[in-house]
C-alpha cells in the first residue's frame, strides 16, 4: 500500500514575507506545493511562491474567492489537502498531523 499523498494550497497577494516564513517549515513536508498568486500582487510573492511551491499560478482575483480557490485546488493530485492563508502560523503539531498522514495513520 502506497502511503498517502499531502498538498498545500495556498492564494497569496503580498505575502512575500508571510511566505518566506511559512514555506520553509511546511513545503519540505509536501508532496505537491500549489500557490495561486494575484497577478496584482506588488512585492515578490510570485518570486518567493516560484522558489518554494511545486506550481505556481498567477492569475488576476476577480473579487471571488471561491474561483480563487477552486484554480489551486483543481491542480492538486494529492490525497488530502491542506489549504492555508499567508499570515497563519504552523505549529509543530500541524507538522505532525501532516507526518501521520503521510504514514497513513490518519
């Protein structure tokens, strides 16, 4: 039996530095990566984003955050999930949620 598969999802608009500091800590933990950046976004999230994700979509946010979400989401190939906003913090406990899954014991 294969082991399950974990994505993060993210929507990101000048996050830059919320990203630098999110990413480190999670993405290595990932199978897949999926940020969608705004296209508006005016410091380096794309840059940052490109750096750590495994995809990155920039695309213009059309005052939906549904169909926002919905473009990171249909890239995913994982089995769960984890969908996150710039500014949240990652406890060690997510860290070992995410490590169970992935073993399978969740």
């Amino acid at each position: 039996m294969t082991s399950p598969t974990v994505a993060l999802c993210m929507n990101v608009r000048d996050s830059a530095n919320q990203l630098a500091q999110l990413l480190p800590c999670l993405s290595p933990l990932m199978d897949e990566t999926v940020i969608v950046v705004d296209a508006s976004s005016h410091d380096r999230t794309e840059e940052v984003a490109r750096y750590w994700a495994t995809s990155v979509i920039s695309a213009p946010f059309e005052d939906d955050y549904s169909t926002f979400r919905n473009l990171s989401l249909r890239q995913v190939q994982s089995d769960w999930i984890l969908v996150l906003d710039a500014d949240e913090i990652v406890l060690e406990w997510l860290r070992q949620c995410v490590a169970l899954l992935q073993r399978g014991y969740i």
